[in-house]
C-alpha cells in the first residue's frame, strides 16, 4: 500500500506519544520506510530506541548529528520525504511552524521539505480553542499544510472535549489520502453498501450474507481520492469510513428513503448493497412463537431503488451490481437495459475469491455500448478504484485509470 514511499514521522512532547508507536507500526506494515524524529520532550514519553526497533531507522533528535559523514540530517531527510506526518503535534510545535521558528531537528526538518505536511494535533481543549492557536492552525492550513482534526473525549489531564489525538488508524487513512492523487475532486458520490435486514417480528429477520466490504471500500477509495462521498448502508460489522458522511439503516424502506433523500446532489451513483427483494407483509409485534411443523410466511416486493434511479436519474453516472450464480452476462446484460444504468459489475458468487464475506473480488464490467471488461481476482480496494476509474469515465472526466 505504501511501498517505495519515504515518510518522516515527527513526534513531540505528549502523553498522546504513545499512539505513534501503533502509527509507525501501520505504516511499516504497509511497506513505507519510515524516519522518526522525536523532540527532546517526546523521549520523555517513549523512547528512541522503541522506535528505532520498529523502524529499523536511526531516530534523529539532534539538530547536529549527521546521518552519514556527507549527508546533513535535516536536509537529508526533508530531501528524502514523501510525507511529513507529525502526530502528536502539541500546540508548541504547531506555533512554531506557523511562526517560521526552526530551533530543533524537527521543526528545522519540516522548514526545509517540499513534500506534503500532516499534522494531528493533541493537547488540552483549552489550548485547543484558544483564538492564538486557532490562528496558527489557520494559517499552517492556508500555506497548505494539512490537518488530522482530533477526536473529542476524556482528555490526559482530566478536561473532557476536543483536543485528543485521533486514533492511530484514522491518522494512517489520512496518511493514505494525503498520498492519493485528488483526480475526483467536485464529484458527490452516493454509495449504498450491505445487507437490508426485513423483521418477522421483534427477534427474526430476512437478509442475506452482504457483508458490505466492497461498498466501503468504493467510499474510502472515492473519498482518498477528493470526492465528497455519501455512505449510505444497511447493518454491517465495518467501522465507518473516516471523513465519509454515513447513513445507517436496516430495512429496504429505509435505504429508500435515504437514498432519494441524497440523490439530488450526487453526480455518481453506486449502488452495491444488495438489498432484500421482499419483505413480510406484516410484522408480528410480539415473537412468533414455535407451534405447527410449518410456517407459512407471506412476502411482499420491496421497491425498486434502482430501477426508480434509472427512471431520474439525467446526467447523473448510474453504476449497479450483479451478483449471479448462473448466466452472469445475461443476468447482469438484463439488468444494464431494464434498470437504465451505465454501468453493471457483475460477478459469478459461487467462484471461490468472488462471493460475499471476503476480501477479494472477480467481475466482469459491463457497459451500455455491449463492452464487457473482464477482471481478474483482485483486493476489493483495488477493484474500488477501478470501478471509480470507469464511473469517471463515463462522466467524460477523462479519467480512464490510474496512473
């Protein structure tokens, strides 16, 4: 995921410091060869040699030492950087840099780099809305300089409220999103993903195996790329997407209702839940309770959110899913004309790799000009930018694949 990438990881004083150690481990796990450089408060916290070990880097935390008998530390390294990630960045180090105050390793290392800054602010959430921090975040924001917004809760200090650094795991999804190419900025795309669940009474429920991995990965993907993004899914096990707006739901009418609620502003429709057909025609209030050796169950069609789609949708992109266990091109074929999309990924379930609960896809494209592209098992992030790639396509962005 991020092979071949060089990262700097600044750390300054914190209690929060702890949280990059998990940081580092991320993005070491994701193949980026990463440089700590710690201030002289962070070794407080944790020390150099913790993440040494896990870096396989010297760490830097003099402003005089070389790294090599020819290369200056600080420049070396703000030469060598992909991505400059600060986490935890205190209120001291975040006034510094917007003052242009280069007085140790590290605030003279981001001085000097050309490449992209991120910070994740930490620190008391009165430091955190003073107006004198405001400005400087302000400012570092105006001259480009990214930010990992923190989390709100129960602060090291005991205030409760803004200020807490974010989870190591958000701060790696901006650290992915600050090195993807933003080609889908402008485009609003509303994405359905998940199982509907349709209640018998208050225990029971109709759904299906869904487990709404490829939907979110289309949302994470969409949004690393600079889309403003509208998740909206049925009930799933999957966190939700950082910086995505997310609509839960449970039941078809639900997922309708949300759907339409969010159409209009939407430029790209993808549409990968894999919603109930039916639904009973009446739900018990009270728990049907276990008598005859038979149940008869009387079911009712759910609408159709995607052929209501097809029937409104104008300029907008139209992308919907097939998942088949028989005929796969003339299933998904039908679907493409009746439902009026631009675009079908059809996909044979019961090939091993392809079906649902798994991390991996194998499709085939379908499109309304007859082409059929036809895709090899793939990681469904993987799949999501592709599925993008088209989507763009067809929208004349001239965005055809990645590059």
């Amino acid at each position: 995921m991020l092979k071949g990438k060089e990262i700097i990881l600044g750390v300054t004083g914190g209690i929060a410091a702890y949280k990059a150690v998990e940081l580092l481990r991320l993005l070491t796990k994701a193949g980026a060869n990463v440089h700590v450089i710690m201030t002289d408060a962070a070794t407080e916290f944790v020390t150099p040699l913790t993440f040494q070990t896990l870096s396989m880097n010297p760490v830097s935390t003099s402003l005089f030492n070389l790294i090599s008998e020819r290369e200056i530390g600080h420049i070396s390294l703000a030469d060598r950087a992909d991505l400059f990630v600060i986490a935890p960045a205190t209120a001291n180090v975040i006034g510094k840099l917007a003052n242009g105050i280069a007085d140790d390793m590290l605030t003279t290392t981001v001085m000097a780099t050309k490449a992209p800054v991120l910070i994740a602010p930490a620190m008391n959430v009165n430091m955190y809305q003073n107006p004198l921090y405001r400005e400087n975040e302000a400012k570092l924001k105006g001259h480009g300089y990214l930010f990992v917004e923190p989390a709100r809760g129960m602060l090291a200090c005991g205030w409760e409220g803004e200020g807490k650094l974010q989870e190591p795991q958000v701060i790696f999804e901006e650290v992915l999103a600050a090195l993807t190419a933003k080609d889908l900025v402008g485009e609003n795309i509303l994405i359905t993903a998940g199982p509907t669940r349709e209640e018998l009474d208050p225990v029971r429920y109709i759904s299906n195996h869904s487990s709404g991995k490829m939907g979110y990965a289309i949302a994470v993907a969409a949004r690393r790329r600079g889309a403003r993004v509208t998740l909206v899914t049925g009930p799933t096990c999957l966190a939700e997407p950082f910086g995505v707006e997310t609509v839960q739901v449970v039941s078809a009418l639900e997922m309708r209702q949300a759907v339409m609620d969010k159409v209009s502003g939407s430029t790209i429709i993808i549409k990968a839940a894999a919603v109930a057909d039916y639904r009973p025609a009446s739900r018990a209030d009270l728990k049907i309770k276990k008598s005859a050796e038979c149940l008869t169950l009387e079911l009712e069609k759910n609408p159709d959110i995607l052929g209501e789609l097809g029937a409104i949708k104008g300029e907008k992109i139209l992308v919907g899913f097939a998942a088949e266990t028989e005929d796969l091109i003339g299933n998904a074929g039908k679907k493409l004309t009746e439902k009026n999309l631009d675009m079908v990924v059809a996909n044979d379930i019961s090939l091993e790799g392809a079906g649902f609960n798994v991390d991996t896809n194998i499709v085939k494209l379908l499109f309304r000009d007859g082409k059929v592209e036809d895709l090899p098992l793939m990681g469904k992030l993987e799949l999501a930018h592709i599925i993008l790639d088209r989507a763009a396509g067809l929208r004349g962005t001239g965005i055809k694949e990645r590059g």
